[in-house]
C-alpha cells in the first residue's frame, strides 16, 4: 500500500516539475505558427526592416473604433492583427484603439479637428430590417515617432467597389501602408530623383501628385540641358549626383549634345524613366466646336537614342476595344447631360503578373498612345504593359473626330493584338555614340554601361493628373467618370524598382485571399440557420430528457 502511494506522489511530482519547467522555458522561448495558405499573418521582412532601428518608442492610434458592419469590424480586427505582429517583433511599437465618436458631446469637435488634420470621415451605409441608414467611421491612424507624425488610410478607395470589395482590397494593403509610414518615420531619405525640363516636358502642376508622393521618400529636384552648349562636362557631373531621371512627355526635339550627355549618365550606371510617345495628339486638342484635331508624327531625335539601346517607338497610334470611357455632354443647352462613352484611343493596359512592378495592378490608363518594338541586343527586356488583344494600329498623320463615339465598332478590323506600351530594360548598355563622332568634348567617354535599368512608356498622358480649377487631382482618378486607374501604383512601383528599393513593391504585391459572407445567401437562408441553431438543440434537447426520464422512471419501476 505505501508503494503504491509513494509510486503515485512521485507520479504527482514529476507531472508539477514537468510543467514548471515547460513554463519556465516557455517564458524564454516563443514562436508562432502561422497556418493560413497566404502567410496573412506572417510580415515579409521588407516590412519587419522598416522598425529595426526603431529604438524608441513608436506610437500608433488607430481610430478605427465602434459599432461597424461585420465586414469594417474585419478591417479592424485585421489592423489590430497586424500590429500585434509589427509589436512582437519590436517592443517599441505601441498601439491603441480610440472611438472619436464615442461620446456624443465631443463627437462634432473631434470629427472637426480630425478633419483639419486631414483625417476625413469615411460615411458607411447600413441595413437593417429593411431599412438603410448612415454611419461615419474615421479609418484612419496616426504613427508618431521622435516629434514625427504621419497619417496612416486605412481604407484603400476604389470606386463603385461593395464593401466586401473595399475591405478587400483595403486589407491587402493594410501591411504596404503600415510599413511605409515606419518607413517616412525611420529611414531618412537618401536617393536623389532629377526631374528633367526644358525640352517642353509637363509643367509640374501636371505631375504635382506623383511628385508630392514620390517626395516623401525621395530627393526631387528640377533639371535642365540648358548648360550644355557651354559646359557639357559640369551639366554631366551635376547630372550623374541624381540616381534617377525623369522626361515626363518631352515636346520639344534634344539636341546631339544633350543625347550625348543623357547618354554618358547611362553608360555611367544612371537609371531613367522615359515617357514619351511619336505622336503629336491630346484629348483636349478635341474640344474645340469641330470636334476634330489631326494627329501628326513627332520627332524629338531620340529615334537613334532608343533603338541603340533596343526599343523602338513607332510613330502610330493604339487603339483598343478595352479602353477607358470619354465622357462628353450629349445634346443642346440645357438638355445637355455628360455621358461616358466608349473611346478606343485611351487603352487600357494589361499588366505583366510575373514583374513585381505590375503584379496585382488595376489597368493602367493611356491617352494616344505610340507602340514599341523590342530590338535585338545584349540589354534584358520585359513587356511590363500591353493592349488587349482587340487592337488595331493607326498610321499618322490622321484626323481624329470625335463623332468616332457614334460610329459601331467593327471587332474584325482590330488584327493587332497585344501591342507592348511599356518596356523595362535592364543590364549592360552600349553607347548611342559608340564608333560615331562625339557633338561635344567630356574628359571621359565611356562605350559599356555600369549595370543599369531603364523604362521607357510610350504615352506621356500615363504620369499626367487632371487639373480642376487650377487643383491637381490625385494621378489615375478621372473626375468626370469619377473612375479610378493604376497609373499611380504603376509609376511608384516602377521607380521603387529602378531604384532598387524592391521592398516597398514586395510589400505591395502581397496577396492575402479573404473569405465573405454572401449576403444574399444569408437572407435567404436566414430563418433555416437559425431554426438550425437555436430551435434544432433545444428540441433534441428535450428528447434526451423525456427519453432519459422514461427510461429511469422504467428502471425504478420494476
């Protein structure tokens, strides 16, 4: 008998020993399991690497709080998820959840002060038992790190989406938005982006919106060729301090001493971002009481510049059945209503899905777009955008009408599909003044690059925001058809590659797959599942009681 309960003591023991060592280590020792097909609670490390060298506190209120519908509480629920992640790895990271709107007497004040700070209310519709009524919710957050503060959206906006779509695309961008706010607070800008003018390129108030974003990551500054006919050495050192440059749709032709100098910034290992098209032809170039404009060939003298270096842009014009709208005013006075209508010189462009630069992209909008040829050389090349395959090509000059809105579309002319309008080229480049006379004197010529990339797009409309009453609006939201494109994501995608600052575009380009409720097939089967869930228990239920009632009652009774 003592044996058997020494033996039993010594069980106990062991089992109270066991755990407390399990705890102990456990206290040291903590790791997670992220079980999800998508890795949708697994940070990628180019977000991980946004907070290495956060070694103060960091401090983020996010104002996503309250009595949301089911998919917002999701958004919340996920955000809240996201930053426990960022938290474990770095104890500075600190978080909260407030609701502005929680209390009634200081609801107008808060919703006023967040608004001048930019922190707009977001007005979400609900249904219930029939009847639908208006919430506000503020989706946004603050991340406040050493005196610096930056608002963080939420909610990525896409026009006429559902909610489910909203939350959708709102929760895949949840990390990229995160960990570019960590980026703005922590990393101090290093890159250097030179904006290239004086060869009749957009005015700035026509890129205002790319270069307000680009601006929080990036040095920008205007450059001009101007200098060059005097000191074409000094304008090429000052242009090689740049690590990137920008032409946004140049109207007026280079001369041979500025290719030579753009050149040699090449062949020295600069990255550039061409934008520019064959073809002289804008939208507005229509609205005038004709309705008709005729498109003509331009000439820049870059056609040797390009083909050296293994593209070629042809002096046609794209146009595509999958196009974007034109929105016109149909009839007189004060009958007249805008309308959308299909317009097949605004392609828009499918992506590449196996570049980063393009993978989960919305279509990128074009305006009289030129084609590209890919030529034969030792640089690598990548068709980043293409047509539809319902294309055709129209050779210039032509006239341009606007009554081609009227006309029916004939699908069996349009025999060239999948035309490329944009191209990465990356590697070693050889000289456009390779064996050729020099136009200018520099102390070094160079005749093989330093390992370099460049983009070139053949539409200049692509980088151009609409102008409102003298208001940039944000690049790739068309205020009249009130739609909404990728040009914005693409050029930012584009020049964090060039630039080698893959991990922005990583982030990006992550998928998380999310799982919704049918809506429509909840309220049909509304009355069911809950007859299934509260009334089917209960029911089975009181069978086991009387079934256990009449068989006790049957047992004692005999």
């Amino acid at each position: 008998m003592k044996s058997k309960t020494k033996s039993y003591g010594l069980k106990v023991a062991l089992t109270l020993v066991t755990i407390i060592a399990i705890n102990y280590i456990g206290s040291y020792i903590y790791q997670r399991f992220d079980l999800t097909a998508d890795k949708r609670f697994t940070l990628s490390d180019a977000a991980l690497q946004t907070i290495d060298d956060v070694h103060s506190p960091l401090i983020i209120d996010v104002f996503l709080e309250g009595e949301f519908p089911s998919e917002f509480r999701r958004l919340r629920d996920e955000t809240r998820q996201l930053l426990e992640e960022f938290k474990i790895y770095n104890s500075n990271v600190n978080f909260g959840f407030i609701n502005p709107l929680a209390d009634e007497d200081t609801r107008r004040q808060n919703l006023q002060q967040l608004n001048q700070r930019g922190l707009r209310p977001f007005q979400i519709s609900l249904k219930e038992s029939g009847k639908t009524t208006q919430e506000v919710i503020i989706p946004w957050a603050l991340a406040s790190y050493n005196e610096q503060t930056v608002i963080i959206p939420l909610i990525k906006n896409k026009i006429g989406a559902t909610d489910q779509e909203l939350v959708n695309s709102s929760i895949q961008n949840l990390e990229y938005a995160f960990a570019e706010a960590f980026k703005k607070l922590v990393t101090p800008k290093q890159k250097k982006i030179a904006v290239l003018k004086g060869n009749g390129q957009l005015k700035d108030i026509y890129l205002a919106d790319l270069l307000r974003k680009l601006g929080e990551h990036y040095f920008l500054a205007p450059f001009t060729l101007d200098s060059v006919s005097n000191n074409a050495q000094k304008t090429l050192d000052e242009l090689n301090d740049y690590d990137l440059i920008i032409s946004a749709k140049p109207s007026e032709a280079f001369s041979e001493q500025e290719k030579y100098v753009l050149d040699q910034y090449t062949m020295n290992g600069g990255k550039s971002l061409w934008l520019t098209e064959s073809v002289i032809m804008d939208r507005d170039s229509l609205m005038n009481d004709s309705g008709k404009a005729i498109a003509v060939i331009k000439d820049l003298n870059l056609n040797d510049f390009f083909f050296k270096y293994g593209v070629r842009i042809n002096p046609v014009i794209v146009n595509d059945m999958y196009s974007a709208p034109i929105t016109l005013a149909i009839g007189e006075g004060s009958n007249s209503q805008f309308q959308p209508l299909q317009w097949q010189y605004s392609p828009l462009a499918a992506s590449n899905p196996n570049h980063p630069i393009t993978t989960n992209l919305d279509p990128v909008k074009f305006d009289f777009a030129s084609q590209i040829d890919t030529l034969k050389n030792t640089v690598d090349k990548t068709i980043l955008l293409r047509s539809s395959p319902l294309t055709k090509l129209e050779g210039t000059p032509r006239e341009i009408s606007l009554d081609v809105v009227t006309k029916e579309t004939d699908a069996q002319t349009y025999k060239d599909p999948n035309q490329t309008l944009a191209v990465l080229l990356e590697g070693t480049f050889t000289s456009v003044y390779d064996k050729r006379i020099k136009p200018t004197k520099l102390n070094s010529d160079k005749t093989i690059s330093s390992p370099t990339k460049m983009i070139v797009i053949a539409d200049g409309d692509v980088i151009k925001n609409e102008v409102i009453k003298n208001q940039p609006q944000e690049l790739g939201f068309e205020f009249l058809s009130k739609r909404k494109f990728g040009n914005k994501e693409f050029l930012e995608n584009a020049i964090n590659y060039l630039l080698n600052d893959d991990g922005l575009i990583n982030i990006r380009t992550k998928e998380v797959k999310l799982a919704f409720l049918d809506l429509e097939k909840v309220k049909e089967e509304k009355s069911k599942w809950q007859i299934i869930n509260i009334v089917l228990p209960l029911v089975i239920l009181g069978i086991f009681g009387l079934l256990f009632s009449y068989l006790r009652k049957r047992k004692y009774a005999n």
